[in-house]
C-alpha cells in the first residue's frame, strides 16, 4: 500500500541474513544428493555464482578471477595425469 511502512522491528531476520543461510542449506542439499564428482563441482560452482552476486564487483572479480586460476591449475594437473596413463 503506497506510504504505508513496515516496522523495523518484526521479530524477523533480515532478508540478506536468511537469503544466505537458504544459499548454505541448498548447497549442503545438493552436495548430498550428488553422485558423481561433476554434480559435485556443478553445487560448488552454482554456491560461487551466487556469493559472487551478492558482493560488489570489485570483490567478485578478483574471487572469480582466483578461483578461475585454481580451477585451470587443478584442470591441467588432471590433464597431464591422463597423459602419464597412456
């Protein structure tokens, strides 16, 4: 209703609170019902996605920008692992 106010004090957590705490117990949801290692990263990464919607731009960048590095390092250890193989 247009001029009407809420109260502050409404005996409920703030929205940006529980909006995170829905984020943790979805990915604890997820990473349970995984059965294979690529559900798994898919959980994880999704949880990234959205902690990175979440702060400002600078913050997510160098996030995104470190867990791009680890996640290449991670990729070519497997890569040359599976040469070593054949």
């Amino acid at each position: 209703m247009a001029g009407h106010r809420r109260s502050r004090n409404t005996g409920r957590p703030l929205q940006r609170r529980t909006r995170c705490v829905n984020r943790r117990r979805r990915l604890d949801e997820r990473m349970a019902a995984a059965h294979t290692p690529a559900e798994r990263f898919a959980a994880a990464a999704e949880y990234l996605r959205s902690a990175l919607a979440m702060v400002p731009h600078d913050l997510a960048q160098a996030a995104a920008e470190q867990a791009a590095n680890n996640l290449i390092e991670r990729a070519e250890a497997l890569h040359s692992a599976n040469l070593r193989r054949l």
